[in-house]
C-alpha cells in the first residue's frame, strides 16, 4: 500500500511525525510524507526532531499571503503531485487547510482519504475556517480515525458509522519529547516562580479579543509576583504587536519565539498552569494535569471540560483575571483541574491506526 502522510502545520507535524514512524515499522506501507510548507519555519525543527525528512516538499507561503490564495496554491500543487505519483491511500490530519485542500485534490481523482483526528466539532461557523474544513474532510474521507467517543456520535450524526475512538495521536509524541533530566535558561529566569505558559493564535480572536484577553492576563501577573509567565509569540505579526504593546512593562513574563516542541512539552508538563486559545495544547494538558484557561467561548475538546481539565474563560479582560483567581483561591478547583486523564489517548493510537486498522481493516 502507498500511503501519502500530509503535513502542513506546526500541530499536523507534532501530531503525525510519531504516526509516520510507526507506518514505517511495516512492511506493508511504503509511507512517503509531503509537508505543504504552511508552517515552513516553524516545522523544520520538528522534522529535524523526529529524524523524517519530507518525501514531497511545497513552498506555498508568501508574505501577505490570503487564505483564498493559500488555498488555491495547495490545490494545484496537490493535484499535480496527484498527476504525477500515484498513491492508495492519503492520511490527513485535524482541520488545516494544508489537510483540506489535500483532501479535495484527492477525492476529485478517486485516491481514498483517512481522516486522522475526525469528527471535533462546534456546529458553529468558529473556529473558521476550521471547522468547515473538518466538516468537509469527513465528508470526503472513507476512513475516520476519532479520538474520543464524542467524536464516534459525532461522526455518527452525520452518517459516518461504525467509526472507533483510537485517541490522540499528540499523545504519542510525548514518548519522543517528555524528559525527566530537561532543563532551561528558562528555569534561572522563574527563580523559583511558578511558571505559567501563554500561547495564542486564533484567527477569529485577532484584533480586540486578543487584546483583552491578553490585558486579563497583564491585570493577573501585576497581581502575583510569585509566578513568572513565558509567552512564545506565534510568528503572525499582528500576534506579536498586541503581546509587544501589552506586556511592554509588566517583568514577570518572558515573549520568545515560539519554542521547539521538546522544550514545549517539557515546560508545559512541569507548568501550573496554561492560558491558551490552542486545539491541541488542551489535550495534551489534559494528559499532563496541568490547569487550562480556555481563551475561547467555546471548545471542540468538551471532554477536557468534562473531565475538569479545561476552564473555558472567553475574552473578555474580567472573566480572564476572575477565572484565574476563583481557581487559584480554591484547593478543590484546582486540584480537579489537576487530574491527569487519558480521555485523549495513552500513547498507543498510532498503533492502533497502523496495525489494527490498516494493516488488520479492523473496523
Ligand atoms: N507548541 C510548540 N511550541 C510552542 C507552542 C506550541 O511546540 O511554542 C506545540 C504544542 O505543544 C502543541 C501545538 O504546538 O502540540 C499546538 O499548536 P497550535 O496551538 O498552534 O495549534 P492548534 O493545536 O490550536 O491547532
């Protein structure tokens, strides 16, 4: 079976590398991966990390770039790679555009699509474009790997059946990346502080929401100087202007770029906690029990809701500092946002997509 691996995002590299190297345990596949250059900078280290280099390589990126020409790029370098090799089988992965468009190019030749990481939904037009592009993807795909049994009834509500929960496969990746023995610079720089992580990225939360938030989690770290925060500004510039004029005289918090995945993972498992608008960083503080606040109004990750793992705070600048402190003031609260919870995986489902579905067609 010749299986293409695509890859375009920072997220789609962390959470397919560790799946690609399964593949290639079996004899089977002849696994071959494209990395759509999406995220160009930011997934060279993760390649690197995880010792793949990609088989297919675009370079769909220019500055200013609208998602309307991203998507156009994708498409026809999608199809003239389609054109040219031929392929039984492509894996995509979550909600990116990189996957969409991947996708499209694939069903319209007839090449079967397995959708890793299906059926997350919002049945809302946010998170955009990606919840049009998940949607799409199951519609096109013919093989769904969920990861949870919320995404199984989903998948089902939408005629997908007989789809089983395999989990996350971000789970995986931490037998690459976890370290007991790890250390940083950044550890000298906390002194001692608790440290807490900041990320933000979402398309829909630029401009004023991300402001707010942001000026929610200034009012916190002007509050507490017992905790030292570091934030890896994602590349997008309008990102970077907001956090810039925010944080220009607040000393408790660290703007970096953004962090290799190694150093990511293993400050996220020994951090008190995370202030994120991120997808996957809530499955894998899940996994780790360290405290969420969800910089969204609402989640596709309802489980980490459920489980107590995920706070979901919003934007606005009150809600930010009041969730923070009503937690932080109560053992109870924050203990149960502490419990560690395999809802998203236990480190087993790239296994469980390579052998049991591909290689055995279990169902
Ligand atoms: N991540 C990273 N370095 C950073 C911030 C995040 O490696 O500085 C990783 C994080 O561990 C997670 C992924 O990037 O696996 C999340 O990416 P992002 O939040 O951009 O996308 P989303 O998950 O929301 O699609």
């Amino acid at each position: 079976m010749r299986i293409l691996v695509v890859v375009g995002t920072r997220p789609e590299a962390i959470k397919m590398l560790p799946l690609v190297l399964e593949l290639k345990k079996y004899s089977q596949f002849e696994v071959l991966v494209c990395h759509s250059g999406q995220h160009e900078d930011m997934c060279r280290g993760i390649f690197e990390f995880f010792g793949i280099e990609p088989d297919v390589k675009f370079s769909v990126m220019r500055k200013g770039r609208s998602l309307w020409e991203l998507s156009q790029k994708l498409q026809e370098s999608f199809n003239s790679l389609f054109e040219t090799e031929k392929f039984d089988l492509i894996l995509v992965h979550g909600d990116t555009t990189t996957a969409f468009c991947a996708s499209l190019a694939a069903f319209y030749r007839g090449i079967k699509i397995a959708h890793v990481e299906a059926g997350l939904r919002t049945y809302k037009k946010e998170p955009f474009p990606e919840e049009f592009n998940r949607v799409a993807i199951d519609n096109m795909a013919s093989v769904h790997f969920p990861p949870t049994e919320e995404c199984v009834k989903n998948l089902a509500k939408e005629g997908i059946f007989h789809t089983q929960a395999v989990g996350n496969t971000v789970i995986d990746s931490f037998a690459y990346t976890l370290d007991e023995k790890y250390t940083s610079p950044i550890f000298e720089n906390a002194r001692n502080r608790k440290i807490i992580l900041i990320t933000t990225h979402r398309r829909e939360n630029l401009g004023e929401k991300m402001k707010n938030a942001l000026l929610g989690i200034r009012d916190i770290l002007e509050n507490r100087d017992d905790i030292y925060a570091v934030f890896p500004m994602h590349p997008n510039p309008a990102i970077r202007n907001i956090a810039r004029e925010v944080f220009a005289n607040t000393d408790n918090i660290e703007l970096c770029e953004p962090l290799p995945v190694y150093d990511f993972h293993n400050l996220l498992s020994r951090a008190f906690a995370v202030i994120t608008d991120s997808g996957g960083i809530q499955e894998e503080a899940a996994y780790l029990g360290v405290p969420v606040f969800l910089l969204r109004d609402e989640t596709e990750r309802g489980e980490a809701v459920s489980e107590g793992n995920v706070y979901l705070v919003g934007t606005k600048r009150e809600a930010v500092t009041q969730a923070f402190f009503q937690i932080m003031g109560d053992d109870t609260n924050l203990l149960s946002m502490r419990h560690k919870s395999t809802v998203f995986g236990d480190g087993t489902t790239s296994e469980k997509i390579a052998k049991k579905a591909l290689v055995n067609g279990e169902k």
